[in-house]
C-alpha cells in the first residue's frame, strides 16, 4: 500500500505544469434551489471540498433532515430500509452499494430532492438523492490531496489526485482515490431474561483497502452532436476480526461462552455509461444513454464457538460469492414550447443479474462433519419506465406536472425452493407549484405517488441463521416470497426566505399515507426464533424542517437545521408505533470563522433516539447521538492547503436496545465505545 502511494503521488509530480496564475471561477449559489420548481437542496463540488470529508455520507449529514445509520443507510426524514432513493447520475445505485465506497473528489454535485420526480424516478417515499459524478471542465488542473484519520490508536492513510484538461472540441477530467481505512469497536452485549443475566465483551478490528477511479471524457462533433463516457471503478478488500468472551452473572451459559471470528471480503464495481446529446432546431434536445455495470465479490467467514463445558470448539467454514452485472438505458426529448412552456418526455430501463452462493461447513471440535449446507440461488429485476412532464412559467408563477408509468418484474430461483416471480406496474402522477415572492424567495406545494419496491433477497424464503444465541431480539431471517411494494401518497409545501447576502431562512411540511407497509413478523420454529418480512396494513407519516444561515459579522457566520419527523402503524399499537425507527429529531449547528488565510469551523449534530415498536411484543430502542467535530484550515498559499480536525470530541458512548415481551420476556442492550478521531489533511494544487 505504502509503495502504491509513493508511486501515485510521483506520477501525479511529474505532471505538473509551470506555475500559471490561477483563475478561480465560482458558481452562483443556490442558483438550483432557487430556480427548481421541485423542492431541491444541492450539495456542490466546492462546498464538498470545503469540508475535507473523506466519504459523501459524511458530507450528506449537515443536511437538513438528513442522518446516516450503520444499520438502516443513509435516512431521509428519520427513514431507512430503502425508502430513500439513491441515484447515481440519475440511475438507480446497484445493489449493496454503499456511500461510503464514493469519494467527494469524484463527485460534481449532491442533488437531494424532497419530492418525486416523473424524470428520476418516484420509488422514492421519503426522497431521491442523486449523485452526479464529476463533468465539468473549466481549465487544466493537477491537484493532489494526503489525509490521515485516526480512531483508537489505528491509522487510516488516503492519497486521491485530479487531473482535467482541455482542448478544442474536447475535455477529460480523472479523479483517483486510495485509502485504508482501520475502525476498531468494543462492545458490550447484555442479556437478560427471567432466570438469566449474561454480559459478553467483544472487540472488532474492520480494516479495509480500496482504489476508486472516476475517469471521463467529453468530446463533440463537428455536426454538433456531443458524447460523453463517465466510467466509476473501485476495488476493494475488507478484513474484520472479532473475539468475544462471556460472562454469566444468572442462569447458565448461552450457545458459546468464547467466539472468534473472521470475514474477509474482495470485489471490485464498474459501472460505464455513454451519453450523446444532439441540439435540434427551435431549441429542442434529444439524449440517449446507454450503460453496464459488474459488481462481483467474493467473500470468506471462518467462525470457532467455545461453549462452556466442551473439550474443544465447533468451528464453521463459509464460502460465498456474489456476481452481479446489467445494463440500462434510457432517452429523453426536451422541447420548448412557447408561452413559458418546457416539455420533457421519454424512457429508461434497467436489467440486473444477480447469482449468490453460500457454502457453509460445521465441524465438531473432533473434526467430524456436522453438516454442510449449500445455496445458490439467481435472481433478475428487469425495469421499464416512461415519462412526461410539461413546465411552464407565468408571471411569479411556475408550475410542473408529470406522470411516470413504471413497470418492474422480479424473478428467483432457489435450489431449495419454488421460483419466486413477481410483477408491479405503479402509475405515479407529479405536481409542482412554486410562486416566486420579492427578493428572490419562494413559496413551493408539490402533490406526488412514489412507491417501495421489495428487495429481491427479501423474497426468497431461505434461512439465515443466527451464529450464537438465537433468541427473540437475535432471530434467524427469513425472506417472504408474498411481498408487495409499498404504495404512498404524498404532500409537500415549503418556503425559501432570502433576507441578505448568505442569508437563507427556510421552513417546510410534509406528510405521507403509505399501504402495504413492510414489518418484521417474529414467531417460533422449533426451537429457533424466525424473523420475516411482511406486509402488514398502512401508516401516516409527517414532519417539518427548519433551515437558517446567515452571516453574524464580517469574518463570522452561521449555519443551523431541525427537523421533526413523527409517524404511526395502523397495525401496530402505540405507544412509540413508528415506521422503521424512524429517527423523531434531528439537527445541525454550525459556526464559521475566516479571517486571512486561516478558517475555522465548529459544528454540533444531534439526534434523538428512544423505543420504536414494530409490533405489539417487540420494542427497539436507538441511541441518542450528541456530535461536536471542530475543524481548522490554513491557506499555506494559493495552491497549498492544510486541515487538521477532530471528529465527536464529546465521544459519547452509545447504546440500543431490543425487548422482547411475550409469553416470557428477553432483552439484548449493546453498548458501543465513543471515540474521538484525528484528521490530517493537505492539499496541494500544481497548476
């Protein structure tokens, strides 16, 4: 690794041009925000850059209404397990692709869109981000930046370089990132139940090793026709190791009183895309993209279980492997026509392949086979979309309406069991008013029916089963070939106040019916607990958010965010009914200080945890989250930059709980170590 980054970091040297006097050329802010008649915030290149963050999820949390969790993803407004749509230039994200595998240098822009969108797609029920990956070219540019995070005494080097160019009828820009991340956790796990008190101790060491390239390339025609080929590639490894040891303060010892394990992971994602757009007469514009994208791994899990009164360990061998691939395409026609009017029409599709394999082995401390157990199963989501959407303009008015018709059909194959085949057509329609009011600010009201497709490896009804201590709050999973997406109907309304230069008050509503709502349902097979998804009745979901930022003095300014989100299950009772644990609070506050060459920044994040029940034995419990990450850069000239910042100062220690309470009840608390991380981080621009 260490050789790689003296060798990238040279090639990048040799590179570099003779000093040139740097032009700096800003884009206007919030000129998106403002112009969209759809309620739209935009995350841009320079503001990612501001921050020195080292992966977009870590950028996406100072948004409004925005929180991410290891367990659920990225959540807007407090909702995970997929009703968020994330988008990657306007295509749908492949499966298990994860914002932390992106880096903000490759990214141009963060388009994050709180309502439906007849053009990018309305299985969205809480909002769609799209991810535009780098494009524009303003000037020939070399740029190198070497980071280094601390956590817990491990070390996590990063090297990424940029080089653009441009030339008559041509452009490219390449965007290179190499990192090693190390995140060391201790846990506490206890678990009680009448009877019984155990309390395990763990510790996980996740290292991993990625290389991400982002090259593109821009040319035109001489008839005018332009093309563009935008390629992401990453490779990646993942090694964690984990050993846990138990403690029985009542009852008897659970499965394994001593665990060791460990998962390695390698694999590699590519995905291309071409692009030709051609300018006809009065203005009108064809596009056309076609794409693939291959995302294979390969993965290895080695487990040894001790229990307490065994001579010797039951140790487990698993193989897997999964290989992905597809292709999309799609094409729009844009004509405007008069009278303030704009109309947008056309189609996209998308076909994925997915093959898993799961191989697992159980040997008995003698050596001798307990059993082996072998699944394979491929599976094929194809999608076909089409749209229309007229904008028009008129006086302080701007109105879109649209209508999106979306088919999707989903095939699996189980060695073990019946195919699995299932088809969903959703007709969604869109409306938009926006009334621009005086100094520049807007009043927006959207109306929409967006949708939440299953997930294919939901449907497939094949077991996967708990290593140690199967219990209520730790179950086996199992998938529900009988899924049905989920269907919402939703209202928005919003208001943008431009006050000053930089100074932006907001406040917007939102509320959305959602039927055929997707629970966990828990119940006994034997001896084992089973936990499987299901369609289970309807839920009212609303909330608002609150926006600020202003400048407080020449050299000081201010930032801040809250957002309110609360929702109810039909079919669950209350208290404390929410759908997908939806986070109920969260915000941001932020100050900045720039004076000369030196800026400085303070930014406090919260978010409220507390029970949210899934059904009416089951209650989980999320960890309240207080942050503070205080942050120093200093222009060491034009071209050379340096960051030093600390991450959770407060380093809080944070805990979840799972309670069962049945016919007997059980509850599993696990308690994670807080730490504070150290980031380092220059800078230097060769151009």
């Amino acid at each position: 690794m260490k050789s790689t980054i003296v060798m990238l970091a040279a090639a990048l040297a040799a590179q570099a041009a003779p000093a040139q006097p740097v032009v700096e050329i800003k884009a206007v802010r919030l000129d998106q925000r403002k112009e969209d008649t759809a309620s739209t915030l935009v995350l841009t290149r320079e503001e990612l850059a501001a921050h020195g963050d080292r992966t977009v999820a870590d950028a996406l949390r100072r948004l409004p209404g925005i929180t991410i969790s290891d367990s659920a993803g990225i959540r807007m407004r407090g909702l995970g397990k997929g009703y968020t749509q994330i988008l990657l230039n306007g295509q749908p994200a492949p499966n298990g692709f994860a914002l932390d595998s992106l880096a903000p240098e490759v990214i141009e822009r963060v388009e994050v869109m709180r309502t439906a969108s007849a053009v990018l797609g309305t299985q969205g029920i809480a909002g769609t981000i799209n991810i535009v990956l780098r494009k524009s070219v303003n000037r020939d540019t070399r740029e190198m930046q070497l980071g280094m995070d601390g956590l817990h005494g491990a070390w996590s080097p990063r090297l990424s370089a940029q080089s653009t160019g441009k030339a008559e009828g041509w452009s490219h820009n390449v965007s290179a990132v190499l990192s090693r991340s190390s995140t060391p956790a201790d846990r506490t796990i206890t678990d009680s139940a009448p009877g019984m008190l155990r309390t395990i101790r763990s510790h996980e060491d996740n290292a991993g090793e990625s290389l991400n390239l982002s090259p593109r390339l821009n040319w035109t025609t001489a008839a005018g026709d332009s093309f563009a080929l935008q390629t992401i590639a990453t490779v990646n490894r993942r090694d964690i190791r984990y050993h846990a040891q138990e403690e029985v303060q009542l009852g008897q010892s659970g499965d394994f009183a001593g665990v060791r394990s460990r998962f390695r992971m390698r694999g590699y994602f590519l995905r291309s895309e071409l692009t030709w757009q051609r300018t006809l007469a009065g203005g009108a514009q064809w596009e056309l993209k076609l794409g693939g994208n291959q995302a294979p791994r390969g993965t290895d899990f080695d487990f040894a279980g001790l229990p307490l009164a065994a001579p010797g360990p039951t140790l487990r061998h698993v193989d897997g492997d999964i290989r992905e691939h597809g292709f999309n395409y799609g094409g729009k026609y844009s004509h405007p026509l008069g009278n303030g009017h704009a109309l947008v029409a056309g189609w996209d599709g998308s076909a994925i392949q997915r093959m898993q394999t799961r191989i697992e082995h159980e040997y008995h401390h003698t050596g001798a086979l307990n059993f082996l157990r072998d699944d394979r199963y491929d599976g094929r989501i194809e999608r076909l979309a089409a749209f229309a959407q007229d904008e028009w303009k008129r006086d302080a008015d701007a109105w879109s309406a649209g209508l999106r018709w979306e088919t999707m059909r989903t095939e699996a194959h189980d060695r073990h069991t019946a195919p699995v085949q299932q088809r969903s057509t959703v007709v969604s329609p869109v409306l938009e008013w926006m009334r621009t009011l005086p100094g520049d600010s807007q009043l927006r009201l959207g109306a929409s029916r967006s949708y939440k497709a299953p997930n294919m490896l939901d449907l497939i009804p094949r077991r996967f089963t708990a290593d140690n201590n199967n219990s209520p709050t730790n179950p086996d999973t199992q998938g529900n070939p009988s899924l049905r997406p989920e269907l919402a109907w939703g209202l928005d309304a919003g208001i943008d106040y431009y006050f000053g230069k930089d100074s932006l008050l907001s406040a917007s509503i939102y509320a959305r019916r959602i039927d055929n709502v997707i629970l966990s349902t828990l119940y006994r097979d034997g001896e084992r607990w089973i936990s499987m998804p299901a369609n289970q009745g309807s839920a009212r979901v609303h909330g608002f958010t609150l926006e600020w930022r202003m400048p407080l003095a020449a050299s000081l300014s201010m930032r801040a965010n809250l957002t309110f989100n609360s929702s109810r299950l039909d079919s669950v009772p209350g208290p404390d009914n929410r759908l997908a644990a939806q986070t109920p609070l969260s915000g941001v506050a932020a100050l900045s200080y720039k004076r000369s060459a030196l800026t400085l920044d303070a930014e406090f994040s919260y978010e409220a945890g507390g029970p949210s029940r899934e059904s009416a034995t089951f209650t989980s419990s999320a960890p309240y989250q207080r942050k503070l990450d205080l942050r120093a850069t200093w222009k060491l000239s034009p071209r050379q930059e340096f960051r030093l910042a600390l991450s959770d100062v407060l380093h809080p220690d944070r805990a979840s709980t799972d309670r069962y309470e049945g016919l007997a009840w059980r509850q599993t608390i696990i308690g994670t170590r807080g730490g504070t991380s150290l980031r380092l981080n220059f800078k230097q621009n060769f151009n």
